[in-house]
C-alpha cells in the first residue's frame, strides 16, 4: 500500500500542473517573454484586455513596440481563448487551431499565453 502511496505522490508532483482558468474580465498588464530567446524577457510589457473569452493585445507605453514605431494603444493582436491540445491557452481565430502540432513563439501558429506567469509568448 505505502508503494501505490509513494508512485501516486511522485507521479502527482512531478506532472505539470494545469493552466488556471482565464481571468475575469478586464484590463491587465503581461510580460512579454520571447521565444527565440528561450521564454526570457526583456522587461518587456503588453496590456491584455480579456472580455467574454475575447482577448485583445495592445501595445502599452512602457512596451519595446513604441521604440520600433507602434503608438501606445496599438492592437497587436486579438482572437478568441481556446485550449490547445497541450493544454497551453491559446489566441486564435479558428477552432482548428487547438489540433495544430506547433503554436506560440517563431511557429506562425496562435500566440500563447499563461495566466500563471501572467506572461505572452511571442518571436
């Protein structure tokens, strides 16, 4: 009995927990972290604007973006939540994106976000 205890407790705390549930809707402030870089960060930051399972990223005025030529308030990005496969929440504008083999990051597929870490991928 105490064997199935110790393999069920090294088994739990070794899986990766699930993604949260998606916040209330609102305005909030993310980091951005890069994937070409491996998921380090700049400093970089993005308000993140969640309605009804609408996202809508802008470009905030602390953002690397405004050095580039982007004004603060610029839309970067929007889409619907989804759940891809992995588990990873998604931003997406298909329902078939939640079957794809590669998102976030330099993939060209759907920009991933985590509510955790409170953190945007992008390349």
């Amino acid at each position: 009995m105490s064997l199935l205890l110790s393999l069920f407790l090294t088994i739990s705390c070794c899986l990766e927990p699930p993604q949260s549930e998606v916040p209330e809707n609102g305005t909030y402030i993310y980091e951005v972290t890069f994937a070409e870089w491996d998921g380090k960060t700049m400093g970089d930051e993005i308000i993140v604007v969640l309605k009804d399972g609408h996202i809508t990223l802008k470009v905030s005025e602390n953002s690397n973006a405004v050095w580039m030529g982007a004004n603060p308030g610029d839309i970067i990005e929007e889409g619907t939540l989804r759940i891809h496969q992995s588990g990873q929440w998604i931003i997406s504008n298909d329902d078939k994106d939640i079957y794809l083999e590669e998102i976030g990051g330099c993939t060209g597929g759907p920009t991933i976000i985590s509510f955790e870490n409170r953190t945007i991928e992008i390349c």
